[in-house]
C-alpha cells in the first residue's frame, strides 16, 4: 500500500490526490474513486471551486475521516487576518469537515504581511481547525521567513517538481530542516511520456514514464507527490509505484533531466 512520511505526530501519504479541474458530479466520482482505491491524501484549495465535491466524496466514500489527509488552500488575496479565518471556515464548511490536516498559503504577495498571515494560521490551528501549516510556491528565503515566523513547524512547502524542474536547492533546504517538499505537477502535465531516459528506465521495470517520474520523487527523500488524474486508469497506475526501486545511477541519470521548465501556471 502506499507509503508514508511520519513527521510531527502526522502521517503524511508520499502519494496524494492533486484535484485541480476536478469539478462537478464527475470530479465528485473521481475523488470517490481515487478513494476506494487506496488514496488517503487530497489536495484541494478555495481556488479550485471543487471543495464541495470533494467534502461530498469523502462523506460518501464511508473511509472515517481520521484516515485521510486532506490538504487546502488560502488564495493569496485572502491573506489579510480577517479573510485567512473567512476562507478557512469557509473551506471547512464546504468540505463538510471541523479541520484540516493541513492549511497552505496558495501563492505569497507582497501586499499584506506575512506575519498578518502566519499570525491568521496559528490562531486557527489552536482553535482545532487547522493541524498544520505549510506554505505554497515560496522560495527558500520566504520559506525561511515563514518557519521563523511560525511558532508550529511549517509543514512542507508545495512547489511544481518533476524531472525537468527536480528543485535541487530548495529540497536540500527542505531535508535539512525537516519540512517536507510537495511536489505538484509531478507528470509535468504529460509531458513526461515521450521522454527516451525515463523510457528505458521504465522498460527494465515493467513501469511507464510516469511511474518513473513518481519512484524517483518519492526515493529521493521528505518528498511526497500529488498527481492529477481524472481517469481510473491513470489514478491506479499512480499507485503502483511501491514494488519497484530506481539504483543510486538511475536516480542520478533522472537528477540530470533538469532543464528548469515550468509547465503550470496559478493554480
Ligand atoms: N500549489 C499550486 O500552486 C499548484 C499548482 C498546480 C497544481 N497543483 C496541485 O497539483 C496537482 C497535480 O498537478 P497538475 O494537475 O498540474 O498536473 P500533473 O499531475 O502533472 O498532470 C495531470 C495530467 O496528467 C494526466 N495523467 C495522470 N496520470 C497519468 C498517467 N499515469 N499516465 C498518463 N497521464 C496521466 C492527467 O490525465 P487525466 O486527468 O485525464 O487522467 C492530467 O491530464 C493538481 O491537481 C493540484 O492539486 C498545485
């Protein structure tokens, strides 16, 4: 089954479901999906306009709710203190949960302070409705900012990554603080298929680019991964990553496909 990171008291699922353009009575049965299938970490955000399906979903799925770990997000014009609480009780709401496991700021900007918005976050996480506090798309300094200003661990930092953009330096900065690195994005949004090393690497393990892709973010250590995939197919063979595993040459070969390309936008 799906391994973890145990971190903070927390079990962390190094293989989440991403959810962005998962929306409707479909998204809704692909979230169910992903969960009688073994998923037991959502990402979702208040941007994603989708929170209802997924807190519908994970009603319906039967799986109690302590065992998943469902992630969401402030959207970075939400990020005065007022708006943090508004958007979080509001997320809650729709998600038909008391808490989430983990609460991250979507973007940073410069327009309200950051400690405004740490300051938001802690406040809620002592009220019970948030577990943990991470951040999204923040570079090392801000990271840096973050966790100082926190008073609680910054739980991972979730940025895009994949083999074509591997975050060398930031993931050094995560491991050496213990803050885990969430990698979106993970499948570079297909471009990943056609790709001749992960390819051949692939071939020797019965595995596809892909699964390659996802083996090699998740070996490389405080890593977790969360693809998108709306189809069955897709959401399986994202799982079957735990019986194979990349040698120290294979995981260096797929370290030097960096070419620091980024395939998402705000999301
Ligand atoms: N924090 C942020 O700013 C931010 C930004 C972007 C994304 N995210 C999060 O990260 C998640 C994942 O990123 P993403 O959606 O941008 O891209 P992704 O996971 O890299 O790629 C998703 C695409 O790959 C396809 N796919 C999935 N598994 C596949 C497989 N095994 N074989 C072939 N194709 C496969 C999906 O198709 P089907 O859907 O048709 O199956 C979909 O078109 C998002 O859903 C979201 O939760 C966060």
């Amino acid at each position: 089954m799906v391994e973890y990171i145990a971190l903070y008291g927390a079990k962390i699922p190094v293989i989440g479901f991403g959810t962005w353009d998962i929306r409707g009575k479909e998204g809704e049965k692909a979230v169910l999906n992903a969960l009688s299938l073994g998923y037991r970490h959502i990402d979702t955000a208040e941007f994603y306009d989708n929170e209802e399906q997924v807190g519908s979903a994970i009603r319906k799925s039967g799986v109690p709710r302590g065992d998943i770990f469902l992630t969401t997000k402030v959207w970075y014009t939400h990020l005065r203190r007022e708006d943090v609480r508004k958007s979080c009780e509001e997320s809650l709401r729709k998600l038909q949960t008391d808490y989430v496991d983990l609460y991250l700021i979507h973007w940073p900007t410069e327009s309200v302070p950051l400690e405004e918005t740490i300051g938001a976050m802690e406040k809620l996480r002592e009220e019970g409705k948030i577990r943990f506090l991470g951040v999204s798309n923040f570079d090392v300094p801000l990271l840096e900012k973050a966790s100082q200003l926190a008073s609680s661990p910054i739980l991972t930092d979730q940025v895009e990554c994949h083999p074509y953009l591997t975050q060398r330096d930031l993931l050094s900065y995560c491991q050496a603080k213990n803050i885990i690195l969430t990698a979106y994005s993970p499948l570079a949004r297909g471009r990943l298929l056609g790709d001749p090393v992960l390819m051949r690497i692939g071939k020797k393990y019965g595995k596809s680019p892909n699964q390659v892709a996802l083996r090699w973010l998740i070996q490389r250590g405080m890593v977790v991964a969360i693809p998108k995939a709306q189809s069955v197919q897709h959401q399986r063979e994202n799982l079957e990553i735990f019986d194979f595993a990349l040698t120290p040459e294979e995981m260096e070969e797929i370290d030097r496909l960096d070419r620091g390309e980024k395939v998402a936008s705000r999301l």
